[in-house]
C-alpha cells in the first residue's frame, strides 16, 4: 500500500463429482509495474515468479502449476474489477478456464474470488465461493 499489488497463484486442478476447482496452494511475486491506481506484470516479473516457485519446488513431481492471480485495489470499500482488469484477466495468458483470480482490498479486508469461465467461445469472470483450509497444527 498505497500502491496495487499483483501475484502469481500456484496450484492443482481438481474434478470432484463432476466440478472443476483449483486448489491454490502457494504464491510468488516480484518487483512490478505498480502504482495507486494500477498493477501489472513485466516480463521480468513473470520470470522472476517462475524462477522462485520452480527453486522452492526443485526436483518434486507433483510441484503446483501456475493457477491464477492475485490483485489488490487498496480503495477501503468492496472490490471491483477494472474494465483493464478484466480485459487483462480475459486474455492469453490468463484466461484459461478454471484459472482464479483473487481480488483484495487490504484496507478493509474484503476479498473476492472469481474463475474464468468459457461460455461456447466467449470467456467470462464468475465470482465464486471460496474454501479456505489451514493443517492442525
């Protein structure tokens, strides 16, 4: 704060009694294209992230996969997508169905949860509801 900030989510692709979910289990970022009013990934971002996840996860089979993002808008209220937002969200790389996109707002603790959905050809952002699971400790 107070500038926006952008991430990467890591994790599995799951199907369950014929529904798609992911399952996010790790994140990474690195220095972006940010300001009060904008977030973005360069390209030397997008490698950074990949270069800490595949070091945390060197030598394991079942390392997660690139499963979304995460953004905040730090506006204290409720958040929303941008038309740049979604226009972004919407296209390659991102707009893979199932991918999730988590939406924060730190100033006031709100956060969204939405996937991409495809719809015939078109593809859309569908807010969903989330699951949060913590190991006992």
């Amino acid at each position: 704060m107070p500038d926006e900030a952008v991430g990467k989510l890591y994790g599995y692709r799951r199907r369950w009694e014929g529904t798609d979910y992911v399952r996010i289990t790790d994140s990474a970022t690195a220095p972006c294209d940010t300001g009060p009013a904008h977030g973005r990934f360069t390209p030397e971002a997008t490698r950074i992230c990949q270069e800490r996840i595949d070091a945390r996860y060197r030598g394991r089979p079942d390392r997660p996969r690139e499963v979304g993002v995460y953004h905040s808008h730090p506006f204290g209220s409720e958040p929303f997508f941008s038309s740049t937002d979604r226009e972004t969200f919407l296209s390659f790389p991102y707009d893979t169905p199932g991918n999730a996109f988590v939406l924060v707002d730190p100033t006031d603790r709100w956060f969204k949860v939405y996937v991409v959905r495809a719809d015939g050809g078109a593809r859309r952002l569908v807010e969903v509801p989330w699951v949060e699971y913590r190991l006992k400790a």
